[in-house]
C-alpha cells in the first residue's frame, strides 16, 4: 500500500496508527489542521477523527482518569517548552511548505534551520501541541 486512500478508518482487517492529541476546543483544532494542513475530516467531533496526509489524527477533550486507564489524566501540554512527543510532517520543499502554511494561519517558531541532514522547522497548533517540519537532504 502507497497512499493513503488505500487505508480505512476504522480498519476492517489488521490495524491501522493514529496519533491522539487532546485539544481545548474540537472545533478551533479540528479547523486548524483542515485550514493548514489540508487534513480531510472523516469525524466531524466527540472525537475529530482527521486523515492527514498518510496518517490518521484524533482530536478530543481531555479528562480523568477512566476504567481502562485508571490512573491516567489526559490534559493539553501545561508547558510547551517541555515535550515528550510531537507530530513530524516531512515535505519535499520546507520554504514552499512555510510560505503556505503560514499564510493559512501556521506560526513557525523560526526560520527553517540548516541541519547536517534536513532542513527543519517547527510549528505550535492552537493548544501548543509540537509539529516538526523536515526537509531531507537524503539518506
């Protein structure tokens, strides 16, 4: 399999990867990723279920502890300047990338910086969840 069409939500056989970040408001975050990204929205709320580019996102409301994870809190970053995930978009072209996703609303933290082996950038969505903007300069 090589495009994303060819995946579905949910899954009728096997599995498939999602990534959930918990958001203040569903649709202000939902709105962000399908203005920006161009994220087409396959759950509309309770909870976003969003297919961007080759992978799928959910966006919902945080909240305590439950039967299945007791013990677990799920809440939106209290510290954006400590992260122990991020979401990581790689693109054929970061400055054409930045020029876009900034005119529809993206705010990059700085310029694309030169690394050794891409190009990288970040981006903070509406709750301050981390998305890395890379550009490969080859294996």
């Amino acid at each position: 399999m090589t495009t994303a069409q060819q995946f579905e939500f949910p899954p009728r056989d096997g599995f498939v990867v999602t990534h959930f970040l918990v958001v203040s408001d569903q649709d202000r975050s939902r709105d962000y990723y399908r203005t920006v990204f161009g994220a087409q929205v396959v759950h509309d709320r309770d909870p976003v279920i969003l297919q961007l580019a080759n992978t799928w996102l959910i966006l919902n409301d945080g909240g305590g502890p439950t039967a299945d994870k007791p013990t677990v809190t799920l809440t939106t970053p209290q510290d954006p300047d400590t992260v122990s995930a991020f979401l990581n978009i790689r693109v054929a072209d970061i400055y054409r990338s930045q020029r876009e996703w900034t005119a529809r609303g993206a705010d990059f933290l700085t310029e694309p910086v030169d690394h050794p082996h891409e190009l990288r950038a970040y981006i903070r969505d509406p709750d301050g969840h981390l998305i890395e903007v890379g550009q490969s300069k080859g294996l």
